[in-house]
C-alpha cells in the first residue's frame, strides 16, 4: 500500500509540476472504464473501502443528472512511485462519436493516455479515431488489454493488433482486470514512469484550458480546467478569452472525487472553478482562462464554436405542451453548448422547434432526455443535414430544414462530407465496401490491423450517414462493425427536394432532400409506407411523390366504403355513445392535411427511418 | 388488427357489439347485452329512480324487453348474455337451483312487479314488449305467455299493443306457436341467418335450411300479423351469390320484415379463435359493402323499403314499433338477467348471471348493477346517433354549428339526402347508410 494518503499528499497550489501526471483513459463502451476507474480510486484510497461501490464515478453521473452533485471529470490522486508521492489526475473523456471536440480538448489537458481495449474483443473503430486524436496532440500512448481473465480473452492477438497500431513491441502491452484488480497498479506505476511530466511557465501570465463545463441547478456551472502556465487563485478576477467576459473566482478546488476547496490551482494542475454563471456557454470548452490583471494576450490554440450539423424539427405530440418543450430545451442548454434551436411552424405538426445537434447521437440523446426526464411526447421530423445553395442570381440560402429549399434556378447545391472509420472483421470488407458505394462513398484507404480485422476509410455525405446507414451497415456486418466520423468539409452533389402530397396538399413534415439518382426510390417507399399508414378516409386519397411539379411516384387509399355497425338497440346505446366519445377523443390527436385525417402513429411511423438510432459505433454512457 | 365486419377495425378499445343472438331466434338485440356491461354509478337497492325520470313520462310510449338468457348450444359467433345447459350445471348448487330454466319465468315476473313499484302510479299501458335471449323459445310457451301475463296485469297492454318473440326454427312448431298466439303474442322473429349449409356450418347454426322459410308459413298459419327473418351477411364463406340466395329465400317466405347484418367477429367467441389460428379467412370489409348494397336492391325490388340502416318492411305496419322505441328516446323496461332498462334520460342495466338475478330478486332486491343519468348533452348526441339511422332523419336543429356545417358538407359528398336537408332533416343516402358512424362522430361537434 502506498504511504501517500489523502491527508499528507501534495495540496493543489503546492504541488511541483515533476511529480504531476495527467492522463486520461480512452475506450468502447462496455470495455471496462468505469471499472478500471474503481479500482483506481480503492488503490489510491482516495475512496475509502466501506464507500466504494460499483462505477463510482458513473454513479455520480446519474445523481448529477437529478441535480444532487456534480461528477467527476477530473479526480486528484495520490500516488506513491520510487518513494516519491505523486499526482495523478485522471481525466474523464466524452464517450461519443459526435464529442470528437470535446474529446480533443480532454485529451489536450493530458500528457498521456490509458489504451483501454477489451482482450475478447479488439480496438473499436471509435477507439480508434480517439487514438488518433490522442496521437496527434502528441499523447504518450499506455497500451492495455483488459478483461483478461474471460475466457474468451485473445491477448497474444489484441496485443499484437495495438502494437501494429501504435509502433510499440506486443511485450509492452500491459494486461490487467479491471475486475480482479490484477496489474491494476503497475499500470499506475507505468503512468508514473512513462507520462511526462506537465511543463509550462510557472511564473508567466495565468493561461488554464477549459476542457469541461457542467452546470449544476445548486451550484451554477462547474468549469474543468487544466493550468498551462502561471497560477489561479481563489478570489481573482479571471477572463474568458474567446468573448473578454470576467468573472470573479467564487471557487477554485480540485475532485478527489468529491469537489474539494482549495486555495488554487498552479501549473500543470486540474481541477474545477466556480464562478456563478448560470449557463455552461458562458464558459465554453476549449477557451482560455486567464486573470483580469496581469492577464494573457495570447489564447491557447485549438478553441472551436460547436457547429450544429444534423437537424430535426421536434413537435409535442399534444399541441399544448408547446411551451414545456421550450422550457425543457431552454433547461437542457444550460448544460449544452451545442444545442441550438430556434421555433419552428409545420401545417401538418404544428408548432415546434428546429433543433440542431452535432450528429445523430447527439440528437437521440437530446431526444431521450426530453421524453424521459421531462416527459414530453413528441414527434420528430426525419433528420437532415445543412445544406448551402447558390442560386443562378448567386443569391445563398443555407438550409437547415427540407421544406425550406428555395425554388427557382439552382446553380449548386453543397452537402456536408465526412471522413468515416469503419473496424469491421476482414470476411465483412466487401458488404461494406457495397454499402459505402450505394452511399455515395469514396474509398480513401484500407489497413489491415490484424490478420483478420481491417480498417477501411471512407469520404462519405453526411447526409448518407444521417439516413439509415447504421442499420445497413449492423445487418449488414451481423452487428461486427465499428463506426466513427469526423467532419471533414462540404461538397457540390447533384441534390433534389422531394414533396409528399396527400390529397394534392404537401405535408411539409415529409419534405427530403436527396440525390438526383435516389430521389425516385425515395418517392416510391414513402407513398407506399403511406399507404400503409394512412387510415381509409371518405373519400379516395390519392399520395404522392414529387420533384417540383413532376410526379415521380403515386399510390392510392381508396376510400372507406362501410363505417356502420349494423345493429344499434337498446343494450347498444350506452356503449355506442361511450364508444363514440373515446373516438372523438382520438380525433383529436389526429393530424388534419387539407381534408385527410392522419393519426399520429402514422406520422411517428413514416418519419422513423427504418432504424431504432445509431448503433454500435456510436452508443456511449455520456 | 382484430377482425372486423365494420368500419370500427382502427378504433382501439371499447366497441359496441352486435351480433345476432345465439338463439335460434331473432337477431334483435334489445336488452341484450353485450359480453361486459358499462361503467356506471350503482343502483339503489329497490331500483328507484331520480324523480325526474319520471317528468313527462306520460307522453312517451312505454315497453318491455324480456330477456331469456338460455340456448341449448352456443354458437361460434354468439357473445351475447345466454348460457347452455352445460354451463349453468358448473355453478355451485345453489346457484344451480337459481339459475334454473324451471322457475326462470318466477322470477322475471318478479321483476315486472318491482317494475309496478319503481314506476309507481305511472298510468301508461305498456305498448309493445318484446322476447329475446337466448332463445326464449327453449322455455315452454306458457313460461312466455306468464310473463306476458304478469305485464298485463300490472301495466295493462294498450289496444294495439305490439307482442313479439324471438324463436329458434328449431324450436317451435305449429302448436307452440298456436299456444302463442292465443297468450296474445302477435309478432314472431326467427333467426334464419342464411340460406347455405356451409354457412350455417360457420355460423355453428343447427337448422336446415328450408325451416325458417317453413316457420313463416306455419306462424303466418297460426295468426301471427307480423313476421320478422334475421340474416346474416359477410359469414367467412359466404360468397355474393350466396347471399343472394338467402335473400331470395327469405322473401320467397313472405315476412312482413326483413333484418339483415353484417357478421361481426368478436373478441372471445369460438369463431374469433378459429379466424386467430387461420381456419378461417375473415371477410374484407368491402365484401360487407357489397352486400349491404345486395341487399337493399334485392329487397327494395320485392316491395320492401328500408327504415332503419339494418332494417326492411313492406308497410309501416310491418315495421317493428319495439325497436322504434329504443331509437327514439322512449321509455322501456329490460327484465331479466342483463337487460338494459331507459326511463326518462336514466340508463340501467342489470346483473348478467342468471344466479345472481335470481338471488337479488328473491332477496327482494334490484337486480339492477349499475345506471347512468344523461345529461342534456348526452341526450342529444345519442339522438343524433340514433336518429340518424332512421329513414326519416334526424332534425338539423339538433346540431351545433360545426355539426351543421359537417352536414352541408356530407350534402356535397353525396352522404346526407339534399332534399331532406333543405326541408331542415339529416337523412342518409345509401352511401351515408354505409358511412352512418364516420357521419355521426362528425356530426355531434
């Protein structure tokens, strides 16, 4: 056991940068982080032994999101290696696909990072695409294979596979369970050895990187940051870089794991301020911190604004809840600098909000959180991606909404492209080199990363992806491959609207933009799922596909002949008029286009792509 | 998506039934109720009722619906309120006893006599009742004609008082019908259904075809001035010409009245199970239409007009003045297990075991389980929904504005009659007869 201890190890503010080590721990979900992170807090008794309990840090996750306290995104820990105590802090990254950004600045707090890889398993392409990142911020890379202890586990193969990966020999690849707790601490003692030290100007001007910001309904939000050069203390007045916005320092402390005072953070520390803002995009991710006197001139590299690139127009299914989803929108911002939504009017859904996200998880985790913590129903439009347009009078529209695209003489229509990273074993290389094909994809290159798995790169339209492309690619793939995209730029495509006409009127809900050569086939499964959905009216219903005025597609409701029960007497009456009541209340959540009566269902039915959400590649714990 | 003979397949949830009785008799439905009675507020324990019910009962007409919950097999298709022979014998004893056909008809006068008392020095005679099951034909014709009597001495029947029963044409013969007809019944309706074996066979009906047609003649022989057939159209199998062919049947018997409707498959009846496991295809909806319209052209051209959506006469003395009662808001008494009662905008219904009807009534309580005072809005969407129906419509006037601009609206469609609009009447077309429920939901806006 370690004769460092919470009560004698280095106080933040008092600690030489020599014996600080910053890492962080990237892998898949489900590959043992959270149980990895437990045994780290036993080993350091930073939690003591009656306290802990199962994912510690995850399950002040969950009470963070009922309000009760804030996570952990950085925990201090006390180390001691060759009879020196040392401090590592361990950072948490975002654990998602459409987090890339967030990840980069977890990861640029860092020196060095833990390679989390399941044994039974392998590297994942979202792994994968975070190994890179961590590469090109100049990471130091500690491999490791976990679970080692199933059954199941291939560690000569897996260490192998990151060896290739990373340049380093398959013997360095360490092996431990999380679980039993094997190798656990040689891995801290590796962090020790193997993680550089933070270096930075300890006597310039204060400079911290903000790489998370949480906002608490008690406390307001909860900046973490790591000091690059100088020092904040309690009390001063510090500046956000990005928009000259000061604040006052109302708390400055680091997490071991429960937020813990202190007098301040020095160079090469991590931990969390408090300044009383309301509203994490007062204290975005990525901005500098600096102090009002003395201050910086120069900001650390790397900030971004997050840009929203998937859209969808979220409506309450029952009118009047309009003003609760403002709310719960409002409220879910507070903790979201990405969310983005402005009002939003549909003839066919009424009033609601175009929403905004960074990618599809991003959006089903809004979504989710909208139904389950605020208990909202609501429909969702299909989701699409921006699109600029440039007219032949060089007029530019951006759009963000399908039934938005402008008409008259189009001279370019541009879509947003990405890079993809798919991890897929070898025997699967020619399903999904088709389906990336089919989708419009150019292949960039292949590797493989083992005898028989292999990582191919794709340029893909977004829009592609946006559409049902998980689903093709887990049946595809039987569920074995991996996923992950980075935005990479915009091209020209030779893109179309297509309108869905009931009755001759255009149900705006149901307006898409697609490539030219796919716009028919589009046309085609809408009218048919359509027809399936839409109940028999009174009269005949004719649907429709159209690109402008041409007709690509047509199906028919025909019309309801029989709505009459035969017998109606005296036995009948009350149930009849019972019944007559509850159908006049289903009525009402029918959905009225000119003269068609369309239930919900229909619409909840026609707008989910054939898919239940992204899959594999992208489901995390965030 | 549960099978369905009508429009109401999309509409989750409660349904009104509607299939013909299980008996051989007739189809009516009268106090008959369906397999799970309403929600409703409790009955006093003597079945009193609000005053009110009673204000301006003299200008309503007065009935009585007599239920008689027996039959001696039940059929595929039956989830009405009747139990086999079989079924009363698994009770415990005592309910054995009480749930007997023996002193069944005992205790329905039972319940005519705390009718006399409910309604107390109302003067009204009673001017039609009307005998449905089951099959009240199971029971001896004198159990009928006791009942009958005990409604007599208690009310008194007016002069031209419509008496009518359902029969199985299995059940009688000349002389029970004679037995009848001389213990004042004057209307008998059997259940003929169809005209095919193989749709009897469906229909798990026991009788040949040839005897209903049979029994017209022999009640027509014993005296009866109205004859009613109830039939059946869209049985899985049946197939346009044989529908036809029962309507040729039918009328070749000379009724004064014709019946006819769509088959509805319900939840928990033998020939839902058997449609469930794929033994046998359901009808499509439109087939129901079809036939519908069959049926009114066939009928129309043998002199008989229609009155109500499922209902034909050949004069309007043929018309059944029991059923016409219920449509329009009238006043009548539903004895027996089950049956539906209505006296001045209360509904109440009774209990639907025959033991437990018993037991009540020898305990001289309300056999009565539960009732619901209309409001005046109830009131009138139930005219609507009822009036409607009927070959004379119901009065514009009975409609909200939205409802009213529905109604122009159905004019256009060619669902609603424009003459009859412009004369200020709702009366459907024979399109709108098809459509008479999308109609209604409308209309009562």
């Amino acid at each position: 056991m370690p004769a460092t201890t919470l009560s004698n190890a280095p106080e933040p503010s008092r600690t030489d940068p020599a014996v600080i080590r910053n890492f962080c721990i990237i892998a898949h979900i489900d590959h043992g982080k959270s149980t990895l992170a437990d045994r780290m807090l036993q080993l350091t008794e930073v939690v003591e032994q009656r306290q802990m309990r199962a994912q510690y840090l995850d399950r002040m996750d969950i009470e963070r999101e009922r309000g009760i306290t804030i996570k952990s995104q950085a925990v201090r820990l006390p180390w001691d290696h060759d009879d020196t105590s040392h401090i590592l802090n361990m950072i948490d990254t975002p654990g998602h696909v459409d987090f890339t950004y967030e990840v980069s600045r977890s990861l640029a707090a860092c020196e060095g990072c833990v390679l989390l890889v399941d044994a039974a398993q392998g590297i994942e392409a979202q792994t994968l695409a975070n190994l890179y990142l961590a590469m090109e911020n100049d990471l130091t890379i500690i491999p490791v294979l976990n679970k080692i202890d199933l059954p199941a586990a291939q560690p000569e193969k897996f260490a192998a596979e990151l060896a290739h990966l990373i340049g380093c020999e398959p013997e360095d690849v360490l092996r431990v369970s999380a679980k039993t707790g094997e190798g656990v601490a040689e891995l801290l003692d590796e962090v020790v050895r193997k993680v550089p030290a933070p270096t930075g100007d300890a006597d310039g001007p204060a400079r911290a990187m903000i790489f998370d910001s949480v906002y608490d309904s008690y406390r307001g939000v909860v900046t973490y940051v790591k000091v690059v050069d100088g020092r904040l203390g309690k009390r001063e007045r510090i500046q956000m870089m990005s928009s000259g916005a000061t604040h006052e320092l109302l708390e400055i402390g680091a997490n071991s794991p429960e937020m813990k005072a202190a007098d301040g953070l020095a160079v090469g520390e991590v931990g969390y301020l408090i300044t009383g803002v309301k509203d994490v995009r007062q204290s975005r991710v990525g901005d500098t911190i600096t102090l009002l006197k003395n201050g910086a001139t120069e900001a650390l590299g790397g900030y971004k604004d997050p840009k929203p690139m998937v859209f969808s127009g979220l409506y309450p299914l029952d009118g009047s809840d309009y003003p609760d989803l403002r709310e719960a929108l409002d409220k879910l911002q507070l903790n979201d600098a990405a969310l983005v939504y402005e009002p939003e009017t549909s003839a066919a859904l009424g009033f609601g909000f175009r929403v905004g996200f960074l990618g599809l998880l991003h959006l089903e985790v809004v979504r989710e959180r909208l139904e389950r913590e605020f208990g909202l129903d609501l429909i969702a439009t299909a989701p699409n991606v921006v699109y600029g347009v440039t007219m032949e009078d060089r007029t530019e529209h951006t759009v963000t909404n399908p039934s938005e695209f402008p008409t008259g003489k189009i001279a370019e229509v541009r879509e947003p492209v990405v890079r993809a990273t798919l991890i897929a074993p070898s025997e699967f290389i020619g399903a999904i080199m088709e389906l990336c094909q089919t989708r419009r994809g150019t292949m960039n290159g292949m590797d493989y990363l083992s005898e028989d798995r292999v990582e191919l790169r794709y340029s893909l339209p977004l829009a592609e992806i946006v559409f049902d492309f998980f689903d093709a690619l887990k049946s595809k793939t039987r569920g074995y491959a991996s996923l992950d995209y980075e935005p990479t730029g915009e091209q020209s495509a030779d893109l179309v609207k297509v309108d869905i006409l009931l009755h001759g009127d255009k149900v705006d809900a149901f307006s898409a933009i697609v490539h030219k050569d796919k716009a028919y086939a589009y046309g085609v499964r809408m009218a048919g799922k359509l027809r399936e959905l839409i109940p028999r009216q009174q009269f005949e219903v004719p649907i429709q596909a159209a690109v402008g005025s041409r007709v690509i597609a047509r199906e028919t409701v025909r019309a309801i002949r029989k709505d009459v029960l035969s017998k109606c007497y005296g036995g009948d009456i009350s149930r009849k008029r019972k019944l007559l009541e509850k159908q006049k209340e289903g009525k009402k959540r029918m959905k009225v286009v000119g003269r068609v009566e369309v239930p919900q269902e229909a619409f909840i039915a026609a707008l989910s792509s054939d898919s239940d959400g992204p899959a594999d590649g992208g489901k995390a714990k965030k | 998506m549960r099978p369905c003979a009508t429009g109401h397949s999309r509409t989750p949830g409660a349904r009104p039934r509607g299939l013909p009785s299980a008996s051989g008799g007739a189809v009516r439905d009268n106090g008959r109720m369906p397999s799970a009675l309403p929600d409703g507020e409790a009955v006093p324990e003597d079945g009193s009722l609000p005053p009110e019910a009673l204000d301006g009962a003299a200008g309503r007409p007065l009935g009585f619906y007599l239920h008689v919950p027996y039959c001696a097999t039940r059929c595929g298709y039956c989830d009405f309120n009747t139990y086999t022979a079989a079924e009363l014998r698994r009770g415990s004893g005592r309910e054995v006893t009480l749930a007997s056909r023996d002193t069944y008809a005992a205790n329905l006068v039972e319940e005519v006599r705390l009718a006399r008392k409910v309604l107390g020095d109302d003067p009204r005679p009673v001017r039609t009742v009307f005998v449905g099951g089951g099959t009240p034909t199971l029971l001896p014709a004198a159990d009928l004609v006791r009942m009958l009597s005990a409604i007599r001495e208690e009310f008194g029947l007016a002069d031209d008082a419509e008496v009518t029963t359902e029969a199985n044409p299995d059940s009688v013969d000349p002389a029970y019908l004679a037995a009848l007809r001389e213990g004042g019944f004057n209307r008998v309706s059997f259940g003929m259904q169809s005209a095919r074996p193989h749709v009897l066979k469906v229909l798990d009906r026991t009788h040949t075809p040839g005897r209903p047609e049979a029994c017209v003649a022999e009640a027509q022989a014993a005296g009866f001035d109205h004859v009613n057939l109830d039939l059946i159209y869209g049985t899985p199998g049946e197939s346009d010409d044989d529908w036809r062919a029962t309507l040729d049947a039918a009328l070749g018997a000379g009724p004064d009245h014709i019946s006819a409707y769509s088959l509805i498959v319900e939840e928990g009846t033998g020939l839902a199970r058997r449609i469930r496991r794929g033994e046998i295809a359901p009808t499509d909806e439109d087939q129901h239409a079809d036939r519908y319209l069959i049926a009114e052209e066939a009928l129309t051209a043998a002199g008989f007009s229609w009155y109500e959506v499922s209902n034909w006469a050949t004069t309007d003395a043929g018309r059944c003045r029991h059923n016409d009662l219920y449509w329009r808001g009238a006043d009548w008494w539903g004895a027996g297990p089950g049956a539906h009662s209505h006296v001045g905008g209360v509904r109440w219904w009774n209990g639907k075991h025959p033991a437990a009807y018993a037991a009540a009534l020898n305990g001289g309580r309300s056999p009565g389980v539960g009732r619901e005072v209309l409001s005046a809005e109830d009131r009138r969407v139930e005219r609507v929904m009822l009036e409607l129906r009927l070959s004379d419509g119901c009065p514009l006037e009975l409609l909200a504005p939205a409802g009213a601009a529905v109604a122009a609206r159905a004019v256009t469609d060619g669902l609603l009659d424009p003459a009859a609009h412009a004369a200020g009447r709702a009366v459907l077309t024979l399109r709108g007869r098809l459509l008479a429920d999308a109609l209604v939901r409308d209309m009562v806006d």
